[in-house]
C-alpha cells in the first residue's frame, strides 16, 4: 500500500499541499498532470528524495514520512534509466543485492530470474552504449525491482520510446509488478497510458488533486 495524507513538500519556490491519495497492497497507481504540475515532486517525496513538510507517507504498514531513502524499501525507475555505462546489463541488475549483501549464490540466481523474467538474457554481457530504449528500460526496471521492494516508483518510463516499443513496454510493466506483488506508483501526461496500464489514477492540476478513480 501507498498511502499519503495531507502532504505538503516544497521543490524551490514550487509547493504542494493537501495531497491525499491511497494505492491499494498490489495494485498499480497512476499519477497524471501536466509538465510541473508536480507529479515528481510527490515520488520524490515517497521515495525520500524530497522533504516532507507536513503530512504522513504510509507504505505498507510502515510511517516512512522522515525515513531515510535506502530504509524505504522502494525501487525507483528514472525517466530516461539512468544506466552506469562502465557497467554490463548483468552488473546492473546484481548491484542492489550486492550492495544489500547478498550471497553470491543468490545474486546469480535472482539475475537469471530478472533476464527471464524481462527477456534480456542475450544483454546479459553488454553495456548500456547500443541498447535500444526498449532494452534500457528494461533493464532500468530489472535494477529497480532486483531486491524485491513492495513498492515500485516510476518517473514518466516510458516518454521516450517509440509507438510499438512502448505499448511492449506497457505490458511488460504491468504484468512483472503483478507477478513479483509489488504496489505501483506510475508518474504520465498520457491519459491512454492511464487508462491502459492503471488500476486506480489520479490527476494533478495547479497543485491540486482534482481527480481520481
């Protein structure tokens, strides 16, 4: 679950406050506006790259409203990867476990799992330079969700990508947050993503939470 009450967090001069939303355990949120609506500023505030003012960030059934980043539990796909190019798609895709310490009997088996699991076992020695925008954000998603975080926060993921790359993309997205049981949080402009990859949507305007369903 992802659930914000009354929050007030401020990026510069820019502010929000009074936001209030809840994404059901499992489900796959979506959050719409336009370009400096404010969308970012709330998952950056979830993701505990943002100072929260007021208000309380629940995920699950932890008060995470002042806790560091890395304690949060949260995965984090950029908008446009953010891939290490010194590093292959196998690397990325061990980092987190290997930061987190896991055995390395554990490691090569949850990359096995992720590269079935987002077809990129072909990529598996290769470096981000020559992937398609496809294959980043495939293997963004793979680093993102490699420690098996309850909740996943996605920035615009898939704004760059061409007409059939990103309706592949869609599904890919949608139906890996199913399988692994993570709660979604997807930041987009596009109502049709919305419609097509949301189970439940809200829309941000002027700094309001004008609609949601």
């Amino acid at each position: 679950m992802i659930k914000v009450e009354q929050l007030e967090v401020r990026a510069g001069e820019f502010s929000l406050s009074g936001i209030t939303f809840e994404i059901p355990t499992g489900s796959y949120g979506v959050l719409m506006g336009k370009t400096g609506s404010g969308k970012t500023t709330i998952l950056e505030a979830i993701c505990g790259l943002r100072k929260v003012t007021k208000g309380r960030i629940q995920l699950g059934s932890r008060d995470v409203t002042h806790s560091r980043a890395e304690m949060r539990g949260v995965g984090f796909v950029p908008q446009d990867g953010t891939l290490f190019s010194t590093m292959t798609v196998r690397q990325h895709l061990s980092f987190g476990p290997k930061i987190h310490g896991w055995a390395k009997e554990e490691m090569v088996a949850r990359v096995d799992e992720l590269a079935e699991q987002l077809a990129v076992q072909k990529l598996l020695d290769r470096k981000p330079a020559g992937l398609s925008g496809g294959e980043r954000q495939r293997v963004s998603l793979g680093r993102a969700i490699a420690v098996r975080p309850a909740v996943l926060c996605l920035d615009e993921p898939l704004s760059a990508l061409d007409g059939e790359t990103h309706g592949e993309m869609l599904e890919l997205l949608r139906k890996t947050v199913k399988e692994n049981g993570i709660t979604a949080l997807h930041i987009t402009h596009s109502l049709a993503e919305a419609d097509r990859i949301g189970d439940c949507a809200f829309r941000l305007d002027r700094g309001e939470l004008l609609w949601k369903g």
